[in-house]
C-alpha cells in the first residue's frame, strides 16, 4: 500500500509542477518556502496582472502527519490595502481564490480550500513575502472542516 502512495504521490507531484515550470519559464513565478500549516515549497505564477496559480508541497505537522499538496487559483486586488495604508515603497496586495488539497498518508484525504491571503512585494527587491489562512473541506475518504494557515516567503524570477 505505501508504495502505491508513493507512486500516486510522484505522478501528482509531475503532473502539478512540470506544467507549472514550464508555463513559468514565459511568465514571471516565484518559488521558495512556506511555513506552518504546511511546511514545505510555494511556487506562484502569475497568469496575468491579477490571477495567479499558486502550488505547495509539503509536509503537514498537525495531529495526523502527511504530506502535502496543494494548488489555488488566486484574484489579487493591489489597491486596497495599498491605498488604505498609504504604502509608498512595495506592493501590498490581498488576495482571495479557490483550490484543492491533498493528503497522502494513512488516510488519503482530498478537499476543497478557501484561501485568504496578505502578500508584501519589496521595493526594487525579488522577494515577497506573505500569510494565508485556508479553511479547507475534505470530501474524500469523508466530509470534514479543516484549515491551513502559513507564512512564506518566494524569489521571483
């Protein structure tokens, strides 16, 4: 059975990021670290001015441990918070989407999430940083209200 996982687990893995990768070498992405609810990898691309793909990977530390992989697509809204703050160096989007999660451990859950997020892009700097919270419904092997909540911080190509 744990190698069945691990199989699923590899082409989920090719099938989620050698498309992302090869989209991202014609559009500008970020990739780096994300810490907490899961730790593991982000990479963000950004489809056009306002809607990003966004994929993580990594390992869930809560009650059950798993790994995990997730991907979202995302609306950023750049003039909100910006004007609202009066940030005058960086970019201070918030934003919103839907997505999918995976779970591969004993228990192989799939659900929907909910992400809501706060990014700070830094002036004349490859860099983002951000926090998100992601309440999530599994709907496989059975129905139940969960969540993730992360910080991260990516390089942008």
């Amino acid at each position: 059975m744990y190698r069945l996982k691990a199989i699923i687990m590899i082409a989920i893995i090719s099938f989620i990021f050698i498309p992302s990768a090869a989209w991202s070498l014609v559009h500008n992405f970020g990739f780096g670290f994300i810490l907490g609810e899961p730790t593991g990898f982000s990479m963000k691309t950004m489809l056009n001015e306002d809607v990003a793909l966004d994929i993580g990977t990594g390992w869930s530390f809560g009650k059950e441990s798993h790994f995990h992989m997730h991907a979202d697509l995302l609306h950023h809204n750049w003039d909100l918070l910006q004007d609202h703050f009066r940030i005058t160096e960086g970019q201070l989007p918030i934003y919103y989407g839907i997505g999918g999660r995976i779970k591969l451990g004993d228990e192989t859950k799939a659900g929907v999430r909910l992400v809501v997020g706060i990014s700070y892009l830094f002036e004349d700097s490859p860099l983002d940083a951000f926090f998100e919270i992601a309440p999530i419904m599994d709907v496989a092997p059975k129905t139940k209200l969960t969540g993730n909540a992360a910080l991260g911080l990516r390089y942008w190509f």
